[in-house]
C-alpha cells in the first residue's frame, strides 16, 4: 500500500474526528436517503455505490497516485465524506426497519474512503455507541462468508478440512490448508470487524466463536493482521489458537518481537493444555524447535506450571531424527524449565527424556536409516544430564563399555560396510553424551557437547564422516 495515501488517509481520519463540515458522499447520501424513504437495496448496490466513489474520488482507485489526485478541495471534500459517515455512525441504531442495510452501506462507504489505513483505535473511540456495537455484533453473525473462488479452490471443502484436522489433532495438515484459503473480499465486513475489535473485543471473540466458520474467522484474521493472536485469546476454537502462535512465529520471523508476544503465546498454549488438542498442538509446533522462536521462549514457563502427563506430550512430540538443528534450542528450553521447577522434577524430565532417547536408538529400528558421522539430536543435553546424575562409578564402567565397543567394532560381522559405519557411530553418539555428562557432573557450564569432527584422517576416510 502506498505510504502517501497511509499518511493521507490518518490524517483525514484525524481531523474527520473533530468537529467540522459534513457532506456525505453522493453515492452513499442517495442510497440512505432511498433507504429513508423505506426503499430497499437492491443486490447490486454495494458494487454500484463502490463505483459513484471511486468517481467522486478517482484516487480511490489508484491509491499510489493520492499525492497527485488529491489535492487540497478534494481532500476537504474526502474530510467532510469521512466525518459525514462517522456521524451517521455515531447516531445509528436498530430501530429502523432497514436498519442493517443502512449499516452495510455506511461500512462500505468508510472502508472506501481509507478505513483500513487509518488509526482504527482513535476512529472507533470516537463512535462510543452501544447500540452500534451491538449492531455490528449482529451484522458479523448474520454474514455468510464463502470463498472466493468457489468450485476452484486449491483444496476443495476446505472449511471442513480444516475443522476434521482440528478434531483429529492434525494441526500440521491445518498450517498447510490456510495458507491457501482465500475468503471473498466483503468491505462492509472488513470495517465492521476493524469497529467492533476496538469497540468491544469480547463481542468479536463471541462472534467468531458463534459463528464458527472457517471463511468468516479466516476474513477476520486477514482484517486484523497482526492483532488476531490476540483476538485468539478470546476465542475458544483450538484451530483459531494454533493459526494466531502460527502468526505470531511468522511475524517474529520476518522482524523480530518483543516480549507481550511471548506472554501472548504463553496465554494461548496454556489454554489449549486444558483440552484434548494439547498433544497434537505440540505435535505441531515442538517438532522440530527452532533456536530464537516464540515458542520456544514461552515454554519453559508454560511447562512448569503444567503437570506430568503435559511434560510426556511435549517429550514425546519432538522428532528426534534428522533433529541436528534442534539440540541448542530444546537444551535452552530444558534448561530454563529446570530452573523453574528445581533438581527433583528436573530428573523425572531428563529420565522422561532418556527412555525415549534409548528406545529410539539413533534409528535403529527405522527403516533404512543410516549414519555416516556421529550426530547430534534434540535431546543432547537432557540426555547428558541424565547421564551427569548417575553414580560416577556406574557412569565410569558404562564409558569403559562404550568406548571397548567402538575399539572393537570390526571384530563383529555386519552385511555391509555402511552397517558397520552406521553402528560405530551409534556407539560414538551415546559415548558422546556419557562423556559430556560426565563433564556437566564436574561442573562444565557449556550445555551442550563440543562440535563433532574426525578425530584424525585416516579415522575420517577409513569410517565415512560425510554428515557433519
């Protein structure tokens, strides 16, 4: 969007707020005054009103060029239009018969001239109007939403896909859907919804909640933007809470964030704790951690206010193969949820953590998985500090063990060379861990294991490190 017209567009508003002339827009003062005389719109009317604006303001159309289209009689002109409309507005109620269609109109025609590059929140302080709210509330409800391709969608019953991924907790399926579900633009709604969210927040949450269409809750959030996390909060919809963390990760991705976004997240993964989408939510946003994400910062105070069975599901939903990338960021999670929650708990998390990590085994009962260096995964520093809190002499022998194990591995017969290589490097990776944990009881403070590198040439070629 053009940077001028923004400018333009707030300061218009701004003064629109104030006292001054009125003269609402021809287009608009002849459909209310249709509307007045208990005429009734017809289904064409929004589309021919958009039309007489972009007339009256031709740089409507062509928003770039404001600068050049608008200059100082059209822009009082643009100023009386805006605050003709928010007087109308202000003063609207329910009353009349044609109540709704009058509203729609006045939607419209706000929308039209900048709604949506204005600053909202001071517009709509200017419009304190029960009954408006209450109006909007019900224009919202009553708005059937569809798509905007109909029988063309990338993915077809969209809106049902989305809820049955919900209901089986397949929220990765969702985070593939919705990027590619576009709802049918509809003004009218767009200012209704931009209104209502700073008018009264609750009655939006309640609207969507209500409503619970994936068409209507997905315009919502395109008209939002960034402020749809928060209305996430106050929603009551597992999938809708998903989609606002999705934003807010993306958002935080493209340019950074401050901390009211990860006491934001924090709100909205404690919620979904108390309900059945818990595990499949994690199964989705702790998969595969990522070092600096929202998530990630949020955990480990979310975490420690939860229970047990909660912990289990977060273990149990990290992907520990192919999960080199996810060592540092799930050490810095268990770290700071160690803190929290003090040594007794923090050893039912890095036993909890050992057993998954000792069935899993590096692969060795996946199909066709191989290795051609040592590794690290995700569980690389609970596993160390599960191995730092054993008896030292327990710890001792099993590094003995391991290290014997790797010394004679040749001695063993294997299908292939790359069984071979795949097994000494298992071995490797658990002696890895034992030795770091035993640094860690010694008082090492690095979290994780030093970087993983050949121990010399001939070791390098004679056993494949290709993967470091």
């Amino acid at each position: 969007m053009s940077e001028v017209f923004v400018s333009l567009a707030r300061e218009v508003f701004a003064a629109a707020c104030e006292a001054g002339r009125c003269q609402m827009p021809a287009g608009t003062a002849k459909f209310a005054e249709h509307l007045d005389n208990g005429g009734k719109s017809a289904p064409d009317t929004l589309e021919s009103l958009g039309q007489q604006l972009v007339t009256q303001f031709p740089f409507l159309r062509h928003r770039s060029l404001a600068s050049e289209q608008c200059d100082e009689s059209v822009r009082e002109k643009w100023e009386a239009a805006v605050r003709a409309v928010l007087e109308r507005l202000r003063s609207w109620t329910a009353s009349n018969p044609l109540a709704f269609e009058e509203l729609s109109i006045l939607l419209y025609t706000i929308d039209a001239l900048g709604l949506d590059s204005a600053d909202a929140e001071h517009v709509a302080s200017q419009l304190r109007n029960e009954a408006l709210a209450g109006g909007l509330y019900h224009f919202i409800c009553s708005a059937e939403v569809r798509s905007f391709s109909p029988g063309h969608d990338r993915v077809h019953n969209a809106d049902q896909e989305i809820k049955k991924a919900a209901a089986e907790g397949n929220f990765l399926r969702i985070s593939h859907i919705v990027p590619q579900v576009m709802p049918e633009p509809r003004a009218a709604l767009w200012s209704a919804v931009r209104l209502l969210w700073r008018l009264d927040s609750a009655k939006l949450a309640d609207a969507v909640t209500v409503k619970d269409s994936v068409f209507l809750t997905l315009l919502v959030r395109f008209t939002l933007q960034d402020e749809f996390s928060a209305l996430a909060v106050l929603v009551p919809i597992t999938w809708v809470k998903y989609v606002g963390i999705e934003d807010m990760e993306s958002a935080h991705r493209r340019a950074g964030t401050d901390l009211k976004q990860v006491d934001l997240i924090r709100q909205l993964l404690l919620q979904a704790a108390d309900t059945t989408a818990w595990t499949g939510l994690l199964n989705a946003l702790v998969r595969a951690p990522e070092s600096g994400s929202l998530v990630c910062a949020a955990l480990p105070k979310v975490l420690a206010s939860l229970q047990l069975p909660h912990w289990k599901a977060f273990v149990s939903a990290v992907s520990l193969s192919f999960s080199k990338r996810s060592a540092d960021p799930m050490a810095r999670i268990m770290a700071a949820l160690a803190l929290e929650v003090g040594e007794s708990a923090a050893n039912a998390l890095w036993s909890m953590c050992f057993d998954q990590w000792n069935d899993w085994n590096y692969g060795k009962s996946e199909h066709q998985v191989y290795l051609f260096s040592p590794t690290a995964c995700a569980f690389d520093y609970p596993v160390a500090m599960y191995y730092s809190k054993i008896p030292g002499h327990e710890r001792d022998k099993l590094e003995a063990a391991l290290t014997l194990a790797v010394d004679t591995i040749e001695q063993q017969w294997f299908n292939s060379s790359t069984d071979l290589i795949t097994e000494r490097n298992r071995l490797l990776c658990r002696l890895r861990l034992v030795v770091h944990g035993r640094m860690l009881a010694s008082g090492e403070v690095h979290l994780l294991p030093p970087e993983i590198e050949p121990p010399d040439a001939y070791t390098s070629v004679r056993y494949s490190y290709f993967e470091i």
